[in-house]
C-alpha cells in the first residue's frame, strides 16, 4: 500500500514539475515574405503566425496556415494559394527545429542574444533543413524573437511557369517577427 | 513482483509524457478553428457566356474582349466562320469582394449590357461549415440599334431584364458545379415569342492542370417556351490561364453574348453544325491596393 502511495507522488511530481518548464508562445506572429523578380516585386504579410519556444531546451516550433496570407493584388493571392501552394492541400507550413547556441544563452537575463536555428521547415509537402541566424530580444517577461533568411521554392517542389518566371522570383525571402509570451496552463 | 509494475508504470508514464512534450510543442496551444474559405472554383467570373459564383475581387476592373466567329457550318468560303464576328468589350468591377457591377457593349444588335452580383453566401469549412456558394444576379440589355425594334418607337421596348440565383460549390480542387435557374423577361419579342423565359442553367469546370481548364455550360428552357426555330444554349471550352490573362475558347450554338440573346434566342443547331467558335480575353486591373 505503501508504495502505491510513494508511486503516485512520484508520478505527480513527474507532472508538476513538467508543467512547470518555461515556455514561451503567440498566436499572432509576423512572417512577411518578398518575392523580388525582375519585373514583379510581391510581397505577402501573415499575422496569425503561431509560434512555442521552450525556454528550457531551446526547441522552437512554427505554424504558419498558407491561406491567412495576404497580398496587395487579390489574383497575386488566388495564384499563390491555387497554382503554386496548392494551399487547400497542404494548408500549413511548419517549421520544427532548435537554438543551436543555447546553452550559451541566460535568458534571465535581459538583453539582445544572437541565435542560430536550426530545424526542418515543412512547405507545400516537401520538407528541408534549414539553418538561419536570427535574434532574441528579452523584454520584461516577454521574448521577441526575428529572423530573415531564403529559400529556393524549387526545393519545396513549387513549379513556376516559363511565362511567369520574370514575376516570380525562384528565391524567397522570409521574415519573422514575433514576440513570445509566457505560456500558462 | 509488485513493486517492478510500478517502476515500470512510472517509467512508461514520465518517458510519455516527456516524448509528448518534445516531439510537439504546438499541441500545447491546441489546434485553434478557423473558417476557411473556398476561392477559386472558376477562374473567372464567367464560365463561358454567363455567370459564375466567382465575383471580381473588391478594387479589381476587370476587362474582358469577347468574339464569336460565324458559325462553323458555312464552310470554307466564310473560312468556317472566322470572316465574321461577334465582338464585346465590357469592364466589371469588384466594389466588394461580394458586389460586382459591370457594363458592355455588344456589336451583335448593338446592345448594351449591364449587371449587377451579389454573393449572399459563401462556401466555407471549418468553424463555419457552407457547403455552398451562392449569388444572385440581375442584368438589363438594351438594343442600342438606330431603329427601334418597336414601331411604336418606346424604349423599354429595346429592354430584357434577367434574374438569375447561381448556386455553386468547388467539389473537390478540381471540379466545380453550379446550377442556375434564371428567369429572362423581354419587353418586346416577335408574335410567335413569349416574353417571359424560365430556364435552367447548369455549368461545370474540370482542372486539367494548374492552369488549363474544362468547361462546360448549358440552359435549359423547358417546355414549348422557345419556338422552333431557337435552342437551348448549350457551349463547352478551355479556360487558359497565364498570370494576368484569362483566355477561354470555345463552341457555342449561341451568337449573343447578353444574357437575352443566349438563353433566349440561340439560333444555332449543334445537330447541323450550328456553332461558333469564340473566344473570351479576361485580364485584371488593380485599381484599388488592397489594406494589409
């Protein structure tokens, strides 16, 4: 009987403490994208990215719906999400990955850290490495994170049409801007 | 014995738990539902001569060149029709993403075209779960030709009205359907003509790649209401896509690109090889930068 007891407060203690590990996340991040070609230059805003970072191990994770993308000309969108995203197929890019450098980070401490992240970033059903300088701001209990890197849209097996390809660009730039929160149960 | 089982339950129980967290961070926050909206069953806002669910985008002008050639059985003397043609040069503009007004003029009987859309329900999933589109539809045509058709010389004798419910939904990527019933009334018509039409329209899209499409387009008027000498417009063609441009071909037994002259009073036979090639250029103007 005993141990029952002492098993059960092991299992409670095991959830507790897990609970209690410092994450951080948002629901309304920016990740902004431009396409530069030669005659074309589109640019794309999400606000609705969804982001968590886990403050104790550096893991980050990122979920954008293609869909919530919203461009200056409405065609520009339609393409984007039926030609080139095929978005109601492939609804949402994913990035999963880490903070390469951060057991060198003290995020108590408040301040401006350069990170390097490295993960696997999910577009369109293909999924690539990714690695990428970007930077964490501490801000009171808040944490902004932002980052600028590319990418080749042929490596995410998105197909750009001899009649468009001075439109569109075959490397996209991507920025992130976001400001994490303390997440609480 | 006893003791093991509850290491081990422990050990199961903590190693769950820790794989649950690492493996995904974002199902800590739950999947939050949105509503989805479908876009895009037809790549324009017209199948072939008439209306599709789709409206022209808020702040998009929409210019649209339209030809039908003669028709393909006068043979080779007309070149199969291509001697003559049809033209009409209209604009449609998106005063919101769900009003659409447009205007047009016609070189067949010098008619002038007007319309104005509203889509009144959108096909939506997730949250809000719509299984269709839908739009209503009202057109005014009016002969702009030097002699009134009327001897009387009114003129709401050069006018026809359409009402038209358009119900649609993107079944799947690829394919979409709409059925359209539409009533015409024409303030003047020939003796053995009424003036009031019902028909039945029914129109349909197949992807066959990205930017190629199927299309297919009919009404149906039902009963004795057309005399003998006027079909049910029956058309069927390609939609084209490339970046700002949609081009659709097609074969139509139907001369008029009014909506009066299509539904109502198509001369051609498909039978006898009464149908014209033609052709609709669509392409889209920002006028107003959307707001991010």
């Amino acid at each position: 009987m005993n141990k029952i007891f002492f098993s059960f407060l092991i299992l409670s203690f095991i959830f507790a403490t897990s609970s209690e590990a410092q994450k951080y996340f948002t629901r309304d991040g920016n990740i902004n994208f431009i396409s530069d070609a030669v005659l074309e230059k589109i640019e794309a805003k999400n606000t609705n990215a969804t982001s968590v970072l886990d403050a104790e191990t550096g893991k980050l994770e990122f979920a954008v719906l293609v869909k919530a993308f919203q461009f200056e000309k409405a065609l520009m969108q339609e393409h984007f999400n039926e030609n080139y995203m095929e978005s109601s197929k492939f609804p949402k890019a994913i990035f999963k990955g880490s903070i390469d450098n951060f057991e060198a980070l003290d995020l108590s401490k408040s301040g401006t850290y350069e990170v390097t992240v490295v993960g696997k970033l999910s577009i369109h059903g293909e999924t690539q490495p990714i690695k990428t300088k970007g930077s964490l701001k501490i801000d009171g209990e808040n944490i902004l994170a932002s980052s600028v890197f590319s990418i080749q849209v042929e490596d995410y097996g998105i197909k750009i049409p001899s009649v468009v390809k001075d439109n569109v660009a075959k490397e996209v730039e991507i920025m992130v801007d976001l400001k994490y929160q303390p997440f609480k149960r | 014995m006893k003791n093991t089982f509850f290491t081990l339950c422990i050990l199961i129980c903590s190693f769950l738990n820790i794989s649950a967290q690492e493996d995904d961070l974002l199902s800590l926050l739950g999947e939050e539902e949105t509503t989805e909206y479908i876009d895009a069953a037809f790549k324009t806002n017209r199948v072939i001569h008439g209306h599709s669910i789709e409206s022209t985008s808020e702040g998009v002008l929409d210019f649209k060149i339209s030809h039908r050639f003669g028709m393909v059985n006068t043979g080779f003397h007309e070149l199969f029709g291509l001697d003559n043609a049809m033209v009409r040069f209209g604009f449609d503009y998106g005063i919101t993403d769900r009003l659409t007004v447009g205007v047009g003029r016609n070189s067949f009987r010098k008619i002038y075209d007007s319309f104005i859309k509203y889509k009144f329900l959108r096909q939506s999933k997730g949250q809000k779960n719509v299984p269709i589109t839908a739009a209503w539809l009202t057109a005014l045509d009016f002969q702009g030709t030097k002699n009134n058709p009327d001897p009387d010389g009114k003129a709401s004798s050069r006018m026809a009205f359409t009402h038209q419910v358009i119900l649609g939904s993107k079944i799947s990527d690829g394919f979409s359907l709409q059925v359209m019933p539409t009533y015409v009334h024409r303030n003047l018509v020939d003796f053995n003509e009424k003036n009031d039409i019902i028909a039945f329209g029914i129109a349909a899209r197949q992807k066959l790649s990205k930017w190629v499409a199927v299309t297919f387009e009919y009404y149906l008027t039902p009963g004795d209401q057309l005399p003998e000498n006027k079909y049910s417009s029956f058309s069927f063609g390609f939609d084209i896509e490339t970046g700002g441009h949609v081009f659709q071909l097609h074969f139509t037994n139907s001369t008029a690109m009014t909506n009066r002259g299509f539904i109502t009073e198509s001369t051609g036979d498909w039978a006898d090889g009464g149908v014209h090639f033609g052709f609709n250029v669509s392409r889209v103007f920002t006028a107003k930068k959307r707001k991010n």
